[in-house]
C-alpha cells in the first residue's frame, strides 16, 4: 500500500499526538506524586472543612455518616462473621513499641472468689490499635475548624474536639483495600508510598468503589512483616498512604481512614512535613483517624469471599477531654 504525502503527513501527526498524549499521562501521574511543603500548606485551604458544619462542629468528616448510610450499612451483615481490626496490645518493649502496654495483676494470691488486674496506657504513636480524636494534631496554633490550641487545650484535657464526642460510635460501610494483595506480596516493604493510582486500581480489581461516608482500610501487611522478620523501626520507616492522596480523600468524601501503621508513609517524603497526611485529615478536613490496627484477619475473611465492603462498628472509650482512645472496632460481614 502506497500513502500520498497528505496520508503521510496525517499519519505521522496521529502518531505524535498518541506520544504526547501518552507523554503527558505519564508526566502528570508522576508531577501529582510530587508534592511540597507549599502545596501541603496550600492544601490546608482548598481542602479544609471549617465551618462545612458550622461555627460549633465537633465531628468533622463523621458528619458524612448519615442515618440513610448507617441504615445501608447494616445490611452488609448477612453472613453473621464478626471479624476483630485490633492487634493484641503489645506488653514487651521492642524498636516499634517504645511505650508498652502495662498490665499488673493485683492481688493475686489474695483469697476470695474474684481476681482483678491494672492497665496502663500511653496508645499514641507506632504501636497499639488506636483512634485519633480531632484534638491529637494542630497546625499553626489552631485544631480543626479553627479552634485555639492555647484556649481549648489544657493540663485537663481537650475542651473541645476530644474522643469524647464520639461515645455514640461509628457505625457504617467500610472498604478494605488491601494493597500488599494487589501487588502480589504477602507485605510491602517499609518506607514504600501507597498512591492514588494503587488505591483506584484497588477499586478497579475489587469492584468497590468509595464513596461518601465510607471507611478506608488500607492494609500494607505490617503486622505480616513483623511476624515473619520481627519489629523494626517503624517511626522511620512504614508503608503508608503519600500525602498526593489527600486531595482524593477529600473528593471521595471519606468519612475515617485506618491502615496497619500510621497512615502515613514514613519517610513522607514531603520535605518540612513529617506527616503530612495526619496533618491535611485530622486538622484541615476534621477526620479521625485509626492507626496501627491489625488487617490480616479480615484480609484474609475478605479474601475468602471475595468480598471487601462490609459494616464497621467501633466505639471509643468514654472519656472526657481525651485525644484519642484504644479500641477494638469489629468488621461484621
């Protein structure tokens, strides 16, 4: 077949255009995984919740939970399989548990018929199953829809914004993306970044969809890797969501985001910014957070049925003024 110089001209054009096109594909998925600390900064604006449920709110991004989305939601549990998101609290220090859990027995060998023991608790950071209240992170001075740290937040504890406001419970669908899954290993290695192109193929393999409301469980197979090579630092190096997933968190309208570690990658890789993905849900969209809960049973129930949405339900402890709480939220399919 012979082309006229016209058909020649009108083919080397499609040509390029499919290689710019395909250029510029490539070259945005790689500039929407750079980010900056300016861009952070411009995202706690353009990202921000404040006064979305006016002046007073409390509850930040748990306002996406309506009556109807609860009401969906307890129609998941159809199978009558309970399935725990909490790891066995850790009592022995180690490189990822520099703050144990402490648990005395009292009186042990006193007669009688009851027995009773002594928890202490110090749950924050890279160990123990735990939800962060709206109070746990400030930026600049000012928590979630612009309340003062130095007003609201005491020696007594939080006045606002505190763990307390959530003593009703979470109650709808959430959505186990499981990432180590979709990537073919049984773990991620530390340090690697979870991006929204993971999280969309996720969608895509699944079948689920996010949607307003729901719970993120993003499971990287932390607890996997420890039980396979043992702890490790995982202040300085955990998988976890990179900060270009915040704009997607906001747009989808997540209700809460948990993962096996912090939620964060760690290094974030955002120079300036240790977590930047804390620091743009808890205090700039006003969502809590789950950190640090154990994924590996309901991967493997959601494996088992192919099935990767079911009801959340989670209850903090009652506690006025406090930044956060342990907790054992249960995934009921």
């Amino acid at each position: 077949m012979r082309f006229s110089n016209k058909d020649s001209r009108r083919f080397f054009t499609a040509i390029v255009l499919v290689v710019m096109s395909a250029l510029s594909v490539v070259v945005h998925a790689q500039s929407s995984r750079r980010v900056t600390e300016v861009m952070v900064d411009e995202w706690m604006t353009s990202l921000s919740n404040w006064g979305r449920w006016g002046s007073d709110d409390e509850l930040g991004t748990l306002n996406l939970i309506t009556l109807e989305k609860r009401r969906a939601a307890l129609g998941l549990a159809t199978a009558g399989i309970s399935v725990s998101l909490s790891h066995n609290y850790l009592t022995e220090r180690a490189v990822d548990a520099t703050s144990p859990i402490g648990r005395e027995m009292l009186g042990p060998d006193r007669p009688g018929p009851f027995r009773s023991d002594r928890y202490t608790f110090a749950y924050h950071g890279y160990a123990h199953s735990h939800m962060d209240s709206l109070c746990h992170m400030m930026h600049d001075g000012r928590m979630y829809n612009g309340y003062v740290r130095d007003e609201e937040v005491t020696p007594a504890g939080c006045a606002k914004l505190a763990i307390i406001n959530f003593k009703q419970g979470i109650v709808t669908r959430a959505i186990l993306m499981d990432i180590a899954r979709l990537k073919g290993v049984d773990y991620l290695e530390p340090g690697t970044p979870i991006y929204v192109d993971d999280l969309e193929a996720w969608e895509r393999a699944s079948g689920v969809r996010v949607e307003p409301g729901d719970i993120v469980f993003v499971r990287s197979g932390r607890w996997a890797r420890r039980a396979d090579v043992g702890p490790w630092a995982t202040s300085e190096q955990s998988s976890g969501l990179h900060a270009s997933v915040a704009p997607w968190l906001h747009e989808r309208g997540v209700a809460m985001l948990g993962g096996d570690g912090t939620n964060d990658a760690m290094p974030s890789g955002v120079d300036g910014v240790a977590q930047p993905i804390h620091q743009l849900t808890i205090v700039a969209m006003g969502m809590p957070l789950f950190d640090n809960l154990d994924l590996e049973a309901v991967a493997a129930e959601a494996a088992r049925q192919n099935r990767w949405e079911f009801l959340l339900v989670a209850a903090p402890l009652a506690m006025d003024g406090g930044t956060g709480s342990p907790l054992n939220p249960l995934a009921i399919f």
